[in-house]
C-alpha cells in the first residue's frame, strides 16, 4: 500500500502538467524518499520471515545502514524545506513564484540529497569503523543502536559523535519548522475567508504532525537503552519512525488533495480510452 500510493503520486506529478508547481515537486521527491526507505528493510525481513533465515551477510548489512539511512535521513531537510514553501506560500504570496522559482527548488532538492548522502555516509563509516564483538543483532535489520550495542566497548565513539551532530541538525530544522508555522498560522488568522483558513490548516497541521511523529519517534528510538532481548515496545518503535511516516505520508498530503484525484482521475480515463 506504501509503495502504491508514492508510486501513484508520483506518475501523477510527473505526467501532470497542472502538478509542476513547487508543492508537487517536493511531494515527489518527499513519495521517492517514502519507496526508498520502506524498500530497504522490508522486502529482506519478509523473505527472511518466509524463508525462515535469520542472517544477512556484513556487506548487507552495511549496505542496509547506508541506504536506509540515505533515505530515511533525507525525511528531516525535505520536509524542513517543505515547510519552508508553505510559509512562502502563506506568507509571501505575490513574491511565492519569485522566491520558490525552479533554480530554487532544484537547489533546494539537490542539497536535500546531498546531506542525506554524507550523512549516510557519515554513519556507515563511523558504526562500521570499529570491531564487533557479537554476530547477534536483536532486531529484523540492521539498526545502528543495536549495532553499536554489539559493538567492542569504547570503539564506538565515533558514530556517537556523528549521532549528535545529526541531532543538532534534526532540532535545528524542528525549531525552523516551528517557527516558520508560527508565522504561517499567525498568517492564516488573518485571512477573512473560511474556507481559505480551512485549506491553509488542512495543508500545515498534518505536515507537521507527521512531521513530529517522526523527530520524537526516532529520537526516542536512538536515545533509548538498548535491551539485551528485544521487546514488543522496541519492535513499535522502530516501526513508528521508520514505516508509519511513509505510510501516512500519501495519506496525508496527497491523497486528500483534491489535485491529486483530478490528476489520477485524467489519467486513468486517458489510458482506458486513448
């Protein structure tokens, strides 16, 4: 359902000239990011669960931390920039065409993609980097704080230091998000049309409350005290912020959009008939 409902928004944005705004292009790159993350861990845990294999091999598993970190690490300045273009929309409406232009956006997106690489990077390196003094991982992939809680006493520093480098980022955005609605909300009170105020909250409440689900989810998953036998309590967390928000994210900024159902709806009916 995750993987349908991103691949949908996307043909929509892509094959939708209507769709070729800056909104929209975020929300593809937002759906990719969505694909990318889900298909990095739960085809392996699903064939491992129907095979009955409990392993993946140490150049799997460094290639699972980098890539679900690439685009799981991406969901926090994506959606940082996001908001971003909805105060600009909210805020600054006669200048949002000159402001959020196309060389913007492109700039935008590419550093997006960028930062998440080297983080990726960043952590694969660092968690890799030290010896390990167990085989065991309790959990369904490879997550860096079961790594670490296998890894040799004191050899881990590094990637410690490069866990808190990126939670100051990740509180550096939140802050950016909060204020930029701030003034987007503030804006909103003012418009005198209801129905504008409606489409405006309609638009930044579920940003930001997926948004904040998935900040508080995954700090708490990687501030946690690791547990010797995994819990119920650990398998929903890492399930809260690593597969929730992709599957709320369709939900709920695209398939309530009302462009986004003329835009599938045109094109289906332009397969079925032409």
């Amino acid at each position: 359902m995750t993987v349908t409902g991103n691949l949908l928004i996307i043909f929509a944005v892509v094959f939708d000239h209507h769709l070729h705004t800056p909104m929209y292009f975020f929300l593809m790159n937002l759906a990719m990011q969505d694909i990318g993350s889900v298909s990095v861990i739960i085809p392996k845990a699903i064939f491992n669960s129907l095979m009955n294999i409990r392993y993946i091999s140490y150049s799997g598993c460094v290639a699972q931390v980098l890539l679900f970190f690439f685009f799981l690490g991406s969901d926090i300045p994506l959606l940082t920039v996001m908001a971003y273009d909805r105060y600009v929309a909210i805020c600054n409406p006669l200048q949002y065409e000159m402001i959020m232009n196309r060389k913007a956006c492109t700039k935008m997106i590419g550093s997006v993609w960028t930062a998440s690489l080297l983080n990726a990077s960043l952590h694969s390196i660092a968690t890799f980097i030290a010896p390990f003094c167990s085989n065991v991982i309790n959990q369904f992939y490879c997550e860096i704080p079961y790594l670490l809680k296998i890894a040799c006493s004191g050899l881990y520093v590094s990637e410690i230091g490069v866990l808190l480098f990126s939670a100051t980022l990740t509180a550096g955005c939140f802050a950016f998000v909060i204020v930029t609605y701030v003034h987007a909300f503030a804006a909103v009170l003012r418009i005198p049309s209801v129905q504008g105020r409606k489409k405006a909250f309609s638009t930044c409440l579920p940003h930001l409350i997926v948004f904040s689900l998935f900040v508080f989810a995954g700090a708490f998953a990687y501030l946690r005290d690791i547990s010797d036998s995994p819990s119920f309590l650990d398998f929903i967390i890492t399930v809260t912020y690593s597969i929730i928000p992709a599957m709320l994210n369709p939900l709920i900024y695209s398939m309530r959009n009302k462009d986004i159902k003329i835009a599938l709806s045109r094109l289906l009916c332009q397969r079925l008939f032409f």
